[in-house]
C-alpha cells in the first residue's frame, strides 16, 4: 500500500496504522495531516459551542473523522 494514497486496502485498522505511521514520519508534508488537523480544529469549535460535549471529545472526534474519510475515500 501506498502511504500517499491510502483506502486501497481491505483491512481499515492496518490501513489506519500506515496513515497514522506517515503522518508521524512526514509531519506537515503528509497528505493527510492538514485535513486531520482541520478537522479537530473544527471538532474543538464546535465542543466549543455545544454544552454538553468537552473540547478534547470534540477534537478527538473531528480528527477521527476526518481520519476516517481520509481512509475511505
């Protein structure tokens, strides 16, 4: 598997672990970093403003997201 492209791969779980692997290794030049971080940012905002979800929920929640769209494509 390719770690620039990823969904191409039957196992999500092992999937995940490259993508989380690469994005460790190639920091900001990754891909998938700035969509991830965009989406706990937007996770964050939004805990922010609903009263009954804290902001690590919603930024672990946005990137998880984001994560997972990442992979599915």
């Amino acid at each position: 598997m390719n770690n620039q492209d990823p969904g191409n791969g039957q196992d999500w779980v092992e999937d995940a672990r490259v993508e989380v692997s690469g994005m460790l290794k190639g920091g900001m030049d990754h891909p998938s970093t700035k969509p991830v971080l965009t989406g706990a940012a937007v996770g964050a905002v939004g805990a922010m403003i609903l009263p009954v979800i804290t902001w690590p929920v919603g930024l672990a929640a946005g990137a998880g997201y984001m994560l997972y769209r990442r992979i599915k494509r």
